[in-house]
C-alpha cells in the first residue's frame, strides 16, 4: 500500500466492486429469486436514522462530541451524560435553551450541537448500538417534553429568512457541505425528535402516550402560517428557483415526509379512516385490504423477451427440433392459485419444459439471495413466509352503477329499440339472461366515496341557494391542504424537479437543480477508495431522495382523496401538469433489476455503527461487510410508490391512459415485470391492463402471459371490456374536453369552499327600509362635488304623483 491508499492488491478487489455494480446494465436479470420484501411505510427505526446522515458528514460527529465536552465544562459537570442525575439532565437542557436565544451566532450553534449530540443518545459514552438506542429514545422525549422541538422550529425560521447565507451561496461556483452546516445541525435534531415519536406510535408504546398525541396534534393543527410541512415546502420551492442552493434537501424532504407520516398517518391509518367514513356515509365497509391481499399473492415469471427467447432457441437447438411453441411466453408460476389442473398427460409429452422455461432457470438454492445482514446493518422487514395462498382469484369483482346503467340501456336498444334514461329497475320485455346478468351486476355494486362527494358537488352546482354543503370537518389533512392551496402548484412542481434530477437515468444538464451541495465535500477525493466512497455516498443520497419524495407525494395523494375527491383531482391535475407521468416512465426506463439490487452502502459507515466500538480500517474488502440483502429496501419501496402514483394519476383518466400509450410505456412496464415481486406486478399489470384495448391485436397476440396474468391477479370489472377496444368512453376527441370539464369542476369547488367569492345573483334582495337607509356608502368625490346637480336632475326635475303612490302603497 503506497502512501495514496492505490496498493496493488486493493486495485482489482476495487475493479471487482465496480464491474460487479455495472454487471447488469445488459438487462440480462432473468434469473432473478423472488424478493421477500414486505412493503411498509418506512424502514425500521435504526435504518431511517442512519440514512439521515452522509458518509461525508462522519467528520461532523465529533465536533457534537467537543461542543458537549466544552459545555459541560463550562457548566463544572463531568462530560458524562450518564452520570448525570435526572435532575441535573433537566438543568443542562434548560440552560442549553437559553443559549439558543442569545445574539451570538456561534454561540447558539454550539448549544444546538449539544443538544444534537444529546438526542443523538450520547454515543461517545456507549458501547453497543443497542445502548445507543436505547438512550436516544430516551432523550429525544426528554428533549421534546422541555420545549426544545419547538425551540429548534424558530431557528429553522431564522435560517430560511436568512438571506445573507443565501446570497453567499448563490455567488460561489461550487456549493458543498460547509454552506449548511448550521441547517443540518438543525435538521438533524428535529428529524430525530421525529423519527423517535413516530417509531413511538408505531409501536403503540404507552410510556409515552401522551407526548405522542401531543406532538401529533401540534404538527397537524397549528394555524396556516405555522405549519411546519409547508414551511419545508416552502423550502424546497427556493431550493428549486435557485434562491437559496444551500439547503440541504435531503434531510429538509425526510422531515418532510416523516411530519406528514406522523400528523396525518400512514396506510393503516388510511384503512382505517375509509371504514369510519363509509361507515358515516352509508356505505358497506370493502372488506378487502390491497396490501394484505397482495402479500398472500406468489409473483409470476416474468415475461418472455426477445434475447430470452433466443438464448433458449440455441440451448435447446442440439437436444430437438425448433418448434413454434417456443414463441409463446411461459406459464405462470401461481396457476394452483387459480384452482386450475394441469394434464397428467402434459407430462409425459415434454411440454411442461416449455411452459415452465423460466422456472428451470430459477436458482436451486434461493437462501444464497436472501441471507440474513450482518451486525452492523439491521435487518428490513421481510415477507412472512407462513402466508396462506388462497384458491380462486384474489379478489371480489366491483361494478359502478355507471355500468349498470349501461348496461341496461344496451340492452333496451337491442331488444325493444327504446331507452328509459333514469329507470334502474324495469326490465319487462328483456329476456331471462338480461335479467340474470343485472341481478348478478346488482350484487356486486360497489359505491366509492368519491362518487357520493362528485353527486354531492353536482347537485350544489345545481342548486347552489337551496343545497347546503354542511360544516366542514377541520380535519388535519382539511389544514394542511388549505394551507398548501395557494402554492400547491409550486410545490408539486418543485418536488418533481427534485425526483426529475435525483433520477438515476437523467443526465446533469448546467440549468439542472444541483441536489449534491448536502453531501460534497469541500476538497474532492484523492484515491481510488476515497472516490469509491463518494461514489457510493452520492447514489445512496440520491436513492434516499427519491423514496422520500415518491414517499410524500403517494401520502398527499391517499390522504386529499380520503378527504375529498376534488382536493385530489386538484393536486393530480397540477402534478400530470407538470409531465409527472413522462418523468416516472423515464425513472422506470432503466435496468430496474439492477436498481432494486444497486449496493449503495457501506454498512460500517451507516450511523451509528461508525462511531461506537473499535472501527476497521476502510478497504476495498471492508466496504461489503454487513451488506448482503439481495435487494435494496429502498429501492423497492420507491418503485412500488411510484408505481401506485402512476396508478392515481390515470385510473378512469381516459386522456392520461392515451399519455401511457402515446409514451411506448407498455414495453418499460413489461420489463418492470422481471422484479419478481407480488405488489410490484400488481400494480403494473394493472398499469398494463388500463392501456390494453389501445396497444392493438398483434400486441395482445404477443403478450398472451401478460393477459393471463393480468386476468388472474388484477380485480375483474364485470361488465369491463378492458382487452379489446370497445368501449364507447374511449373516443380520443373527447380526451380534452374531459380534462377542461373536470378542470372546471375542481376550480368552482376550491372557489366556492376557500376563496369566499359570493355571486351576486345568488345573493337575496335586502326589502327592509331600515337596513338599506342604514346601509353606509362610500360616495366618490366627483359624486360629492356635484351633488347638487344630481339633485337637480334626478330629484326635483322629476315629478311625482303622490296620490298614486300612497294609493298603490295602499
């Protein structure tokens, strides 16, 4: 090893890593294992704090450590937090508070590094990651019970109006990690105080119950122009403009999305909230949970593509004869789900080998993929394995009374040459399957909240004197999204920017936001394993900003369209806008096999570990250690939240459908199909299954696989004729119109309930005498200068018969 760190034997170990990292840029991924990942809402606890901190940041560590030390001395206290009694704990933060407020800024920021280091769990004093925990816990609530949460909220206000920062570093060519070092520090606290209360709640712990409904109720409902999530927002969109390039994104987005995550709740708490509402409304509960359901599904093989064809023309080309059937894509693996049988006689005549081609090719011994992480990085929450795999298809068929109608009315048309718009229930005349078929439809209507909320809004477009809307319900999603209306579109085309340029397929353009200025250091690296580091620590930050974004988006979505249906229409019109759709087919344009598998960490650097016990030398061998998952957790849970966004954004949109054919995404979604991994194939054939009627009849013919799979995992329509084009809502000329009438709806909803526009027309006449003389006017001064001619022309000048009048009074 030379002075530089370049030794002989560290090199091809290097290259090794490298190439390994770009082994599967070819797309050849076909022999890929199921991925045992079970979808959440975030990460465990230990991953979601380690991911807070950069590599590059390591450094910053101990300058918590040597501000608490001189602090402590300062205080005549023994540097030891352990040590200390409850009481003293209690006098050092207060004091610590007080040292935030004076004018000095040196001196507030090291106080703040103090109480970081505090919330931190004092790791300089511990000896296991456990302990470290342990004491975080314990003194995040300390910290937030005495007020330092909120105290830490007015310095991040500081630091926003800060515009003598901001003009710095909009001067400087290259932005790194010292720009915001004081914005960090802050950060860290408040997303740790965060994160901590959210494992809290997660965990239903009721040692600190009551902190925990506080903190939720103070982020949810604080008035308009306190609220934190839109304060973060409103960082993000000055990032974005390129006014303040110093703010570190990273850490400004997973306190964004942990707020939402805490104040308005995660996808049980949404599951919950449906059943209360349809409850309120009505209505049936669904009974059907898709992410329950989608963890009893197995993932099929994924499709056949045109190398994987030829690879296994050639294999089989010496044992037999080519035979046409090879063109066809191979069995799905879950056909036992189906309850269907295979022929015993399919055995014997070779043809199972064909239709299990890519079973074959599946690795014997699928435990090398799936190992357990070393100690140094905990474990992501993995798929129970004890899943009972029902028989039949998965889910109950839906029908809208839309369809019912439609289908009545076909009907009528075909039988007795009339229609009866409105009528529901008469089918005299109809022969005996017609009546079959709407008993069958009858039976499984299902009412979405979101057609009662369209009746509803309808009806007061109507009838807007005689309809009452009722009382709003302030509900803390009600908040934040009155709150956001001003800005939204601002913000949700800010957070695209940041996705867009986060994005492993997009290209640096000079105009792009720079993304890096929170994890480049000041002097670049000079050796090979110091590159390899920076590297690595530049694609797991952009990994970690695209699950938080995708993360925030998926929350604002599920929790507005909960809430009412036309503050979700608003937020999805801005984001399709703002080409949402284009950039998530551009993200999933990419070796995605090679995504979700990326190894974009090094275990032994992730906080805490790096700083408690003995380190090992960092090496070329000692990057991997701890770090054999076959799949990155956050890769996956980005995927499958882009992936359900998509979804929201096009379902029953028959002009943003036509946006996923016109952008070729049927090929980027089939390739999508090789993570074999239920919830992920679920959403892209149902991706897949919106778009069919319009890819065309060789393209069905070719897909044969994907139909089927689509067919036996996807929720059926009864009466839907989603493979084949005919159905009448499909018109291409109407796709505008569409768009405009339900623009023009959305716009008269956020007018009528926020801007308190009245319409004079609708506003009733005021007959009594004394309301309309004690009715004060404000009269213009040319009106008063001339007042005397007004009285000339419009009073005296103009006679009035006064026996007529007292007679019609009569």
């Amino acid at each position: 090893m030379d002075p530089n760190g370049n030794g002989k034997r560290g090199l091809p170990r290097l290259r090794e890593i490298i190439r390994r990292q770009r082994q599967d840029s070819d797309g050849g991924c076909a022999d890929s294992p199921d991925l045992e990942f079970s979808y959440d809402d975030s990460d465990t606890h230990v991953n979601e704090i380690a991911e807070l901190y950069s590599y590059t940041e390591q450094s910053e560590l101990q300058l918590n450590v040597k501000a608490f030390e001189d602090q402590m001395e300062t205080y005549d206290l023994p540097p030891s937090w352990q040590k200390l009694a409850t009481t003293e704990r209690t006098s050092v933060v207060m004091k610590l508070l007080d040292q935030l407020e004076v004018s000095s800024k040196p001196l507030r920021m090291r106080s703040a590094r103090c109480l970081l280091y505090i919330a931190q769990g004092c790791w300089a004093e511990m000896q296991s990651d456990a302990e470290q925990q342990q004491w975080a816990r314990t003194n995040s609530m300390l910290l937030y019970q005495l007020g330092v949460f909120n105290a830490f909220t007015d310095l991040l206000n500081i630091e926003f109006e800060n515009s003598t920062a901001a003009h710095v570093a909009m001067r400087k060519i290259a932005i790194s990690l010292a720009d915001s070092q004081d914005l960090r520090v802050i950060l860290s606290v408040l997303y740790t105080i965060t994160e901590v209360i959210r494992n809290e709640k997660d965990c239903e712990s009721t040692e600190y119950e009551q902190e925990v409904t506080s903190f939720c109720y103070e982020i949810a409902f604080s008035s308009a122009d306190d609220l934190l999530p839109v304060k973060l927002l409103s960082m993000v969109t000055r990032f974005c403009s390129g006014s303040a390039p110093h703010f570190p994104m990273k850490k400004v987005l997973l306190l964004l999305w942990k707020l939402i995550l805490v104040s308005l709740g995660g996808m049980p708490k949404l599951r919950d909230m449906k059943i209360e509402k349809r409850a309120r409304n009505g209505l049936e509960s669904q009974g059907e949970d898709t992410m329950e359901i989608a963890k009893t599904m197995r993932s099929s093989s994924p499709p056949a593509s045109a190398s994987d064809l030829l690879e296994a023309q050639n294999q089989k080309r010496n044992t037999r004869p080519f035979r046409r059937s090879l063109m066809k894509q191979s069995s799905l693996d879950d056909q036992d789900t189906m309850g269907m049988e295979m022929d015993a006689n399919m055995a014997d005549n070779g043809d199972d080998n064909e239709l299990s081609e890519y079973d074959e090719r599946r690795p014997a011994n699928e435990a090398d993929f799936r190992n357990n992480h070393d100690m140094y990085r905990p474990v992501s929450p993995n798929v129970q394995n004890a899943l009972m795999l029902p028989r039949g298809l998965p889910w109950k068929p839906k029908v809208r009374q839309k369809d019912i109608d439609a289908f009545l009315d076909g009907a009528r048309m075909k039988f007795l040459g009339y229609s009866l718009p409105g009528d529901r229930s008469t089918l005299f005349g109809l022969p005996e399957p017609i009546h079959e078929g709407v008993r069958i439809l009858k039976e499984h209507i299902y009412t979405s909240l979101t057609e009662m909320q369209i009746q509803k809004e309808e009806e007061i477009a109507r009838n807007p004197i005689s309809t009452s809307e009722g009382e709003i319900e302030m509900t803390a999603t009600e908040i934040l999204y009155q709150a956001m209306l001003p800005n939204l579109p601002q913000y949700m085309i800010a957070l695209l920017k940041i996705l867009l340029a986060a994005a492993p397929t997009s290209k640096a353009k000079t105009d792009s936001i720079n993304i890096m200025a929170d994890v480049l250091p000041e002097e670049m690296p000079m050796t090979v394993l110091q590159s390899m580091k920076l590297g690595i620590d530049v694609n797991r930050h952009k990994e970690i900003i695209v699950k938080s974004v995708s993360a925030i988006l998926l929350l604002l979505l599920k929790h507005f369209k909960l809430n009412h249906v036309y503050q979700f229409e608003f937020m999805s019109q801005h984001l399709v806008f703002a080409n949402c759709i284009p950039l998530v087919l551009k993200f999933f344009n990419q070796n995605i096999m090679a995504y979700v598998g990326a190894k974009n960490a090094i275990p032994i650097l992730d906080f805490p570990s790096c700083v408690i016990g003995d380190q090992p030398e960092l090496t070329s061998e000692s990057l991997e250690i701890g770090d054999s998952a076959a799949f990155s957790w956050r890769n996956m849970f980005s995927c499958i939240n882009l992936l359900r966004i998509l979804n929201k954004l096009t379902k029953w949109k028959h002009s943003r459908i036509m946006m996923l054919v016109v952008f070729k995404s049927a090929p980027i979604l089939k390739r999508t199909l090789k993570v074999r991994h239920a919830m992920t194939q679920l959403y892209v054939l149902k991706l897949l299954k919106m778009q069919t009627k319009y890819l065309g009849r060789q393209w069905r013919k070719s897909n044969m696989k994907t139909i089927s799979a689509i067919y036996q995992k996807v929720r059926h329509r009864l009466n839907d004729d989603w493979a084949f084009g005919n159905d009448l809502d499909a018109r291409p000329w109407d796709f505008q119109a569409e768009e405009c009438a339900l623009r023009a709806s959305v716009d008269r909803f956020n007018n009528r309930r926020y801007t308190q526009v009245n319409d004079s027309d609708f506003e009733p006449v005021d007959n009594c005498l004394n309301s309309v003389l004690g009715t004060s006017h404000d009269l213009s001064e040319s009106f008063k200068k001339h007042y005397h001619l007004w009285l000339e022309q419009e009073v005296f000048s103009i006679p009035i018969d006064w026996d007529n009048l007292l007679e019609s009074i009569k």
